[in-house]
C-alpha cells in the first residue's frame, strides 16, 4: 500500500483550498428528480482516483465484480497519477470546467470547499435514505458516524468515506521488554515510559516521537476542550500546555522531533527511538526497515480521541440522474460488508464497515497488528474540520511546531516563538 503521511497530504490540500475559482453551477447539489432505482440502459460511470500497487489491483477486483452483479452499469477507471497532488490538479483544473469532471472522485474534503459552496457536488442524503438504492438510514449503513461526519462539507454530506487510516502507537517491543518498560495507555505514561527507556538506556534510545505535528497538536487541543478553529488561540495557556509537552520533552532528550529523517519510521527501525504515533499505513515500512533482532508491537493510540485520515469518494452534479444511481450503487458496493473485508486485507486500510471492523475473521488477520486493536482505537475519531482557510491553518500549526520544537532539540527558548507562531496562525485563518 502506498503511504501517505498526514502531514505531506495536507500541503497539497492548500493549494486546492486556495485555487479553486469561484466559478458557479446553476445544478443543484442535491437531486430534485426522482432517484432510479433499477439502472435498465447502459450506463457508464467514470470514476478519478489515485492508488497505486495493491490497492489499484483490489480496487479493480472489486470493480469487475460489481459489474458483473450489474450488468448494465460500466465503472470507468481513471487513475490521475501515483500521488494525491495530481489527483488533486486534475480536479482542480476540472472544476474550472464542468463537463470534464467525473461522475465521481476520490477526493479530500478540503479539495472539494469551493465545489459545494457553489452546488458543483451531490447531496447524498437522499440516496443514503432511499430504502432502494441506498440503506434506509445512515445507521443501516454500518458505518460509523465520525467517518460519516468526516466526508461533510458545511454541514451536508458529499462524501462516502473511501480509504481510511488513524494513528496507532508503533513500540519496538524488544526495547521495551529490556528496559522493563510496559505499553503505555494514556499521555502520561507515554511521557514516563519515555523518560525510563532514554534513562535506562543511557540516552542513546529516545523514548518516542510523532509523525504528524499538527495531528499532535489538534488531538490533544480538542482532549483539553479546545476545537481546531479560527478562535483557538495558539498562545494561551491550554495551547502552551499541549506544546510544552512535547518541547521539554525534545529539550531533555526522551522524545524525538523526526526533523531531517522526515518520518519517525526511519529513527524507529535503526532503533533510535522506541515507539511512535504515526498513520497504521506505516507497518509496511517498519516491517521493511527494522532490524531481525527486533520485534515491533502496535497499540492504540494512548489518547481519547484518534485522527481519521485519507479520502472520500464525491459526486459531480452535472451527471445525470442514472448515473448518479448507478455511481451511488457502486459506492455502496465498495463499502458493504464484503468488499471492506477484502479491501483491508488486501490495502491495509481500516475498513469503513463497522460489521468488519469489529468481525472476528478481520481481528485475527495474522498478515497485520493493526486488525486486532483497531476498533479499540477508532471508538471516538475526530478530524479536520473541513472551513474556510482550515487546511492553510493546519499546515502553519505543523510549521509552527517544527520552529518550536527545532528550538528545544537546541536546549533554547521557545516563548517568542509561540508568540510569532500565533501571529502566523492568525494570518492563516484570515487570510
């Protein structure tokens, strides 16, 4: 499976947020007509996307299995490059022209602002409802409501969540085992079980670091009641808090800033650190990259919450109403019961039915560790909320922290800097 890091995707995400023109559609984003329920003439649905390996090969297996169900429908696969940026150009440039769009895309929300703001996109509502064509209710749906929530533009639901990912705790679990050290389940003991392992180990292993700067600071800004939006104020006592956690903990030495290794799965398999919060999408290269002599363990994520990550997939307005049918049966396809057991087991992505995600057959998957811990962690999802300028916002809470925390690896002060960094992250909102 190709990994995508959280913290490079959002970058791309900017560009999009802020390009798109504000061209305007006179359809409505939500169908006035009646929705098909039997697709009786040929239709051909063309679907954008962006996977590469594994996950193209599972997509275009479960493809041809739908439409050898549906006979009548045709699922046009178009792959828009090996990454999401070019995924995201070629959407951009299409929104600048409607007819050359989909029928439907794999898409971060954040792409898509300006499309809803101007009724470019399907309100799925009503094929969500349809006792027909769709489930009857978001509940019969089996997936759950924060990935449900994280596929909502202003409030209306646009998306179907596609390819998911959280953050998970990686531990090398021979280090922890020598330095008598047990997995740690909240922040707390992260931060004590860090401070043992680089004491023990005579500070030549650091305890942990994160992957994702700006998840980092979201997640544990909303655990202290604070919602990631244009109000947070980067320099207030809670915001101080949640950055001094981490900073004096690069300042002392037991947690690690990833810095020029860019991913703290490269410092984890050489052994440098023993545990990191990263995407489950890196089990592939720490099971790669880490030395024989070590064992790897994955755990949740010692927090309240977990970020969801990855795409949705969105439909264009101006299709017609039986393709927007057919498109919605295919959606539903790719998220029923079977087709997310096959889709995990083959990409490694989390399964977006609740039915497989709790199963026994996806838990003992002996091919991962992430099956057999994942609906511990993914109880309680929280996300970017998809506003104007949020994405521009994240990306300076990741600069930010990358200043502060560069400043506490060299044992200097970082208050000035907070105080810039909310300056920065103001700009950023009001932009």
């Amino acid at each position: 499976m190709k990994l995508i890091h959280k913290a490079a995707a959002v970058a791309a995400l900017a560009a999009a947020a802020l390009g798109l023109s504000a061209c305007s559609n006179s359809q409505s984003s939500s169908s006035s007509t009646k929705i098909p329920t039997k697709i009786t003439k040929k239709t051909t649905v063309t679907f954008w996307y962006s996977l590469t390996g594994s996950s193209q090969s599972a997509l275009k297996k479960l493809t041809k299995e739908f439409e050898k169900k549906n006979p009548n429908i045709t699922i046009k696969l178009q792959s828009q490059g090996g990454n999401y940026s070019d995924l995201q150009a070629k959407l951009t440039s299409g929104l600048q022209s409607p007819k050359d769009l989909p029928t439907i895309a794999q898409a971060y929300p954040d792409w898509l602002y300006n499309a809803a703001k101007n009724k470019m996109l399907v309100n799925l509502t009503p094929y969500v409802k349809n006792k027909k064509i769709g489930w009857g209710s978001y509940k019969n749906s089996k997936i759950q409501s924060g990935l449900w929530n994280g596929a909502k533009i202003g409030g209306t639901q646009y998306g179907v969540p596609f390819n998911k990912s959280v953050e998970v705790l990686f531990y090398n679990k021979t280090l922890l085992d020598k330095y008598g050290v047990k997995v740690p389940t909240t922040m707390a003991e992260l931060k004590t079980a860090s401070q043992k392992i680089y004491e023990k180990s005579n500070h030549k292993v650091r305890g942990m670091g994160f992957d994702a700067l700006n998840n980092y600071y979201m997640l544990s800004m909303k655990e202290n009641g604070v919602s990631f939006n244009k109000n947070l104020n980067f320099a207030s006592s809670t915001s101080k808090k949640v950055i001094n956690y981490y900073a004096d903990g690069v300042k002392a030495g037991y947690f690690m800033q990833a810095g020029t290794e860019k991913y703290m799965s490269t410092p984890f398999s050489n052994a440098q650190v023993a545990m990191f919060i990263g995407s489950t999408a890196n089990e592939a290269y720490v099971k790669q990259g880490l030395s024989k002599k070590y064992t790897y363990g994955i755990a949740p994520r010692p927090s309240k919450l977990n970020v969801q990550q990855g795409t949705d997939i969105y439909m264009f307005s101006h299709a017609t109403a039986t393709q927007k049918a057919a498109a919605f049966m295919y959606m539903k396809f790719l998220t029923s019961k079977s087709s997310q057991l096959y889709w995990a087991q083959q990409t490694g992505y989390m399964p977006v039915n609740s039915d497989v995600l709790n199963s026994s057959t996806y838990k003992a998957d002996k091919s991962s560790k992430v099956p057999a811990i994942l609906a511990k962690t993914t109880k309680n999802l929280y996300f970017l909320p998809v506003t104007k300028n949020a994405t521009s916002a994240y990306d300076q809470v990741n600069a930010n922290m990358q200043f502060i925390l560069a400043l506490a690896a060299k044992k200097q002060s970082w208050n000035s800097a907070i105080t810039t960094g909310k300056s920065k992250l103001d700009s950023s909102w009001n932009q």
